[in-house]
C-alpha cells in the first residue's frame, strides 16, 4: 500500500481513536454496498433532502432506508 504522506511532521499532534477507526472498517467490510442508479422526479428528491436534513442524515440513507424497509414489508405480504 502506497504512503501518501509527504510529510508525517504535520500530522505529530493528530490523535486517532484506533477503537472506533476498528469499529467503522469492521461495519464497512461487513456491509457491502453496490452502487446503484434510479432516476426519480425532482420532487422526490427536494422532499427526501428536506426529510435528510431534519433528521441530520444524507438523503441517499433515507432512500436506502425506504427501499429496505419497503421490500420486507412486500416480503411479507407475499
């Protein structure tokens, strides 16, 4: 792996929390995500991004929410 800091001086007084940068690396590498493309009317999206914001999250999460949450309810209709 490549080292892309030039200079490691700058970076003395940076303190990491090893634990968490631990936690988020094991949460990422068990929940793989494919990248994925859906074109809705604008609207939608203005009214996600408003819902996002109130609730201090990305607006692509909330869509992530709503499209799992939908699918185990069809799951279960069926």
């Amino acid at each position: 792996m490549p080292n892309y800091v030039k200079n490691e001086k700058g970076y003395s007084k940076v303190g990491f929390n090893a634990k968490a940068i631990k936690e988020a690396y094991s949460k990422h590498k068990t929940s793989k995500k494919h990248p994925t493309s859906v074109n809705l009317p604008e609207e939608v999206i203005t009214e996600l991004k408003a819902i996002a914001l109130k609730m201090g999250v990305p607006y692509q999460t909330i869509m992530r929410k709503l499209i799992v949450e939908g699918l185990e309810e069809l799951k279960r209709a069926a």
